[in-house]
C-alpha cells in the first residue's frame, strides 16, 4: 500500500502581506487541477 505524503506549508508574515490572497489563489489552482476548470482570481 503505497502512502500519500504530505504537503503542508507554514505561512507567518505580516498584517497586509497578502497571505489570504495566497491561500485563495493556491486554492483555485487545485480546483482547476481537480476540476479541470479556468479560475480566475478578480483584481489581478
């Protein structure tokens, strides 16, 4: 039985450094891996 291994990160930064638009851009890439869907991410 093969296992899947982890692949976490730490994120610490700053107020205002831009983490949750990280997390939500990181997010919709494996929504269009999983769902093979184009994701586009306002403001950018």
């Amino acid at each position: 039985m093969l296992s899947k291994q982890a692949n976490n990160k730490l994120i610490i930064a700053a107020a205002g450094s831009g983490k949750t638009t990280f997390l939500v851009e990181e997010a919709l890439k494996q929504i269009d891996v999983i769902g093979n869907q184009q994701c586009t991410v306002f403001g950018k």
